[in-house]
C-alpha cells in the first residue's frame, strides 16, 4: 500500500517528524501550518522550549531553526542538541532571513556536511523537497 500524495514518509515508512524553532511567532505558526498536511511537526517558540523536548525525550528526523533565536542562537541550539541529545535530532537546519555569516557557517557544517541552509521565505514545494531529501542521521 503506497503512501498518498500528501505524505512524506521516512525512511521506515511513517511521516517525517520535523521541528520548527522560531522566536516570530507569526512566522512559526504560518510554516508549520503549510507543512503540517504532508509532516508531523512540532514548534518551539525559543531554544529553552526547544530544548526542554529534547530532555523529554523527543525524537525528530529534521531540526530547523532560526539562526537569530534570541538568547541561545540558532546555531548554538543545533550546536547543543547535537552534543547532548545525538540520537534525537537527525538532519539538522536553519531558517533565516539573513545569510549565516562565515563563523556561522563554519561551526554549523561542523554540526553536519548536509546541514541545510535555508532562506526565508522559502516557498512550501522548495521546503518539502529539502525536508523530504534529509535522511535521518545515523
């Protein structure tokens, strides 16, 4: 039995489970709206609230998260869950309006090789075929 359309499954056939960090709440509500029909996404409002579901125990295929989170930076937060939770997130991610500036960019393909480096906007068809493309870290 195929999967619809609509649904991105993972590798071992459920929906990929992404979570979103973003401290514009406008800007997190309205990605996870145009991605919830094909993923199962979770937000998180600031690196602490993101953190916490990783010391719950979350798991996710993909993290993405801004680069200007306020307090713990986007990379700072990639950078720590990585460290300490390295079984829970698998390919990881930052949505930005701005350009990661080259230290940035250094430490964040430290964290991963296939990091994505998203712009925003980013239109829905370019970021599910980014999320869809992330096989979960081994």
């Amino acid at each position: 039995m195929s999967n619809p359309p609509h649904e991105q499954p993972s590798a071992d056939g459920r929906r990929l489970r992404v979570l979103l960090i973003d401290d514009d709440e406008l800007v997190l509500r309205a990605t996870a709206r145009m991605l919830r029909r094909e993923l199962d996404v979770v937000t998180a409002i600031s690196s602490d609230s993101a953190l916490a579901l990783f010391s719950d125990g979350q798991e996710f295929d993909v993290v993405i998260a801004d680069l200007s989170l306020p307090g713990l930076s986007g990379v700072g937060l990639l950078e720590r869950a990585r460290r300490d939770w390295p079984m829970a997130c698998g390919r990881l991610g930052v949505l930005s309006g701005r350009e990661p500036t080259a230290e940035e960019r250094r430490r964040l393909l430290a964290l991963d090789a296939s990091v994505l480096l998203l712009e925003k906007p980013i239109p829905k068809g370019e970021l599910l075929r980014c999320l869809q493309l992330a096989p979960r870290a081994a």
